[in-house]
C-alpha cells in the first residue's frame, strides 16, 4: 500500500470531512483544529454507542424503536 496521497484522496477527505467541520464551527466557533478533531471524534463515538445499543439480537425490534 503507498503512503500518498492522490488528489482523488484529499477531494473525497474534503468532501467528508468539511459539513462534519462546519457542524464543529457553527456549535463552537471559538474552537481551534485540534479542539474541532477531539470534539468530532467524542461525537462520533457517543453516536457509535448509541447505534450499538439501539441494535437488536437476531432482528427483533427494540422496545426503544417501538415507542
């Protein structure tokens, strides 16, 4: 696997990357890059768990999903 990046990589990255950035800026503008980075990435995992949780052994609909 090569070690570079292609413009195709940094495009796709920007296009991912940019709304989640804007979101961070807009909610806490004050916010430096690496503040941006740490705060997008506890919301990122708190909204993992959450999924998670919301998951349903063998594809039964959880009690929280039928309310």
């Amino acid at each position: 696997m090569s070690d570079s990046l292609t413009v195709e990589d940094i495009e796709e990255a920007v296009k991912v990357w940019a709304p989640k950035f804007n979101l961070i800026r807009e909610l806490w503008p004050g916010a430096s890059i690496e503040e941006s980075l740490n705060l997008l990435s506890v919301i990122e995992e708190k909204a993992e768990e959450i999924k998670e949780e919301d998951k349903s052994p063998m594809g039964f609909v959880s009690e929280k999903k039928k309310k």
